[in-house]
C-alpha cells in the first residue's frame, strides 16, 4: 500500500512540474523557430476573439503567423521572455490573463461577491487607474467570514503572480509592472462593466 501511494504521489508531481503540451498552433512556432526562424515583434489583435500577430523574420524575410490566445502561448512566451509590442497591448494580454485567473475566484463566491470583494481590495491598494475607476462605482462591503478571507487572499494570490510574471519572466521594472498591472484592472473592470450591461440589456452573457 506504501508503494502505491508513493507512486500516486510521485505520479502527481510528475505532472504538476512536468513540460505541458503545446497547441498546435504553438508547436508549428516552435518548428518555425527551430529552421532559424526569430521572433520579432507579437502582437495582440481582435479582442473579442484574442490572437497574436507574431512576426518571423529568417533569411531576412519576414513572414507572419496568427496564434489564437491560449496557455500554451502564455506558456511559451512567458518562457521566452516574449513581450507584447507596446505598453498598450501588454495591458490588453493581462486583462486577459486577470480575468482567466479571476474566473475560478468568481465561481466559488459568485459573480456579485466578487465584484465586491475585488472593488474593496482595490479601494485598499488605492492603484491609480483602477482605484479611480472603482471610486466612482457606490461603495460597497463584503460580509466578514471565512468565505470573504478567502476570496481576498485568493485575489492577492493572482496579482502577485501576475507581478512576479512581469518582472520575473518579461523583465519590467517594479515601476512598470504597477502601471501595467494597474491599467490591466482598469481594462478588465471596464470590460466587465460593459459585459454586465449587454446582459441587462439582452440577456447574452459574453466570456471574459
């Protein structure tokens, strides 16, 4: 029985730090890029279906190709130090990657809680993009419990990590990481907000 759990055990960890597997899309750049192939310039582009524009250049050739937003690319770009283009579109990559890591959040507590929770969360940290966005919203104060401390550590534990991208894997300073960080709530509270608006107005909830 040791034996087997030791396995199981072993089996897991394995898989927790072991190299995920690439998309398809994400592949085809890395054979790209192994025949010689640099990367560069990727940008973002279609934000209601999210892709990047990676541009290649070998033999002094420059050639395109799209790859779908996903975590396979989030995976190899964070590898590779990749960058957006410009500030603008690496604010755009982690509204996204914010609300990937905030969906989860959200279905536990619901929807409304969260909202609550992160507005009061930002009103603390006082972030200058997102925290006058949120002071203009009626202030509001989740109920104290265990589910609302874990809902704020939860939040905290998604923007460090997204901290800890920005200067660990791409390399921008702690002064760029705040702004970038800072405006990428903005994007997504304001995204959010427009979302719940289209809903009210016709019933079609839209992922984000």
């Amino acid at each position: 029985m040791k034996t087997i759990r030791r396995q199981l055990w072993e089996a897991f960890v394995q898989e927790a730090v072991g190299e995920k597997p690439d998309d398809p899309h994400v592949r085809l750049l890395r054979d790209r890029l192994r025949s010689g192939a640099k990367v560069m310039r990727v940008q973002l582009v279609s934000r209601s279906k999210p892709e990047y524009v990676v541009v290649l250049e070998r033999l002094r050739e420059l050639t395109e190709q799209r790859v779908p937003h996903s975590r396979s690319f989030t995976r190899w770009s964070f590898a590779e130090g990749v960058r957006m283009a410009d500030e603008a579109e690496e604010v755009e990559r982690f509204a996204l990657l914010l609300g990937e890591a905030f969906a989860p959040i959200e279905d536990n507590v619901g929807r409304d809680y969260f909202k609550t929770v992160l507005h009061e969360r930002i009103r603390e940290l006082n972030p200058p993009h997102a925290g006058a966005m949120v002071a203009k919203l009626a202030p509001s104060s989740a109920q104290e419990g265990p589910v609302r401390e874990h809902a704020r550590r939860d939040l905290d534990d998604v923007l460090r990590a997204r901290c800890e991208e920005l200067t660990g894997a791409l390399r921008y300073s702690e002064a760029e990481t705040a702004v970038i960080l800072d405006r990428a709530l903005a994007a997504w509270i304001n995204d959010r907000s427009h979302s719940t608006e289209r809903e009210r107005l016709f019933g079609v909830r839209r992922p984000t």
